[in-house]
C-alpha cells in the first residue's frame, strides 16, 4: 500500500448502537457525515505500563496493564446547519455511546464507538473561520478496522 494523505478523510456519526458490534454491525449503519472537517486527531489502543522492582536484581521488570482506546478530538468549522454537527451536541447531551465511522482516501473505515464529551465553538479574530473543538473519549470495546 502507497502513502496516502488525509484529503477525503470523513468522519461520520450514528446515535443508534449497531445489531452486533462486528464490521456487518457497523456497515448496516446509514452514518451521518459530520460536515467542514479540518482535521480527525489520532486514536487507538494504547496500553498502561506496569512495573516492579524486585530488591534482589534491581532491575525494572515491565508489564502491560489496562490499556485506553484514546480520545479522538476532531476540528471543524462551525456550521449550525450541518445535520452531523447536530448530531454530535446530541451525543454531547447525552450520556449515551454514539458510533462513529472515520473514512480514509482509499477506503479504509476504523469503526468505534464513544462519549461525546463536548463540542465548543471557538471565535477567533477577524481573519479567522469560527471553528469547533470536539472530544470523543473511544470506548475500550474493539476499534473494527475495514480494509478494502
């Protein structure tokens, strides 16, 4: 697989939960697209280390513990009109899961679910584009990457 940029990158949203969570859950889905986009963030697993120090070899020894799915922080500019902008202050009033669908240029889709955590408007100065700031804190349920 070559390089590829984050042109064409969407993000979409459901307030529904799938009928399973697996790949066939997730494309039955009908995800509404979360306009004007400026950049995704990261996510994905990442797990907390667990050390110990036994006295007799002074050495570290490492573990894996718990492990976060991350929190994925999406920058748009601010439409009021945008049926996903919408559904995400939805999901943020809500102490519900929203699921989410994060598309890449060669039709790539990691599928997971989240909180909502906020979506605030962000007025700069004159020269500026009102934008939005979001938070979604992922779910330790699998991220289900789609390949094609």
């Amino acid at each position: 697989m070559g390089h590829q940029t984050a042109s064409g990158v969407t993000l979409g949203i459901y307030l529904t939960p799938p009928a399973s969570h697996t790949e066939a859950g997730f494309d039955a889905l009908t995800f509404i697209p979360v306009g004007e986009i400026t950049n995704v963030g990261e996510f994905g697993k990442e797990w907390a280390l667990v050390t110990h120090n036994p006295l007799a070899s002074r050495g570290t020894k490492k573990g894996k513990g718990s492990f976060n799915n991350g929190t994925l922080s999406p920058s748009l500019a601010l439409d009021p009109g945008d049926a996903g902008q919408t559904a995400m202050k939805t999901a943020r009033d809500s102490d519900d899961n929203a699921y989410f669908a994060v598309t890449l240029q060669d039709g790539t889709v990691f599928y997971l679910e989240g909180l909502v955590m906020s979506f605030k408007p962000n007025i700069g100065g004159v020269d500026d584009v009102v934008t939005a700031t979001t938070s979604i804190e992922i779910q330790p349920s699998e991220i289900i990457e789609k390949t094609v």
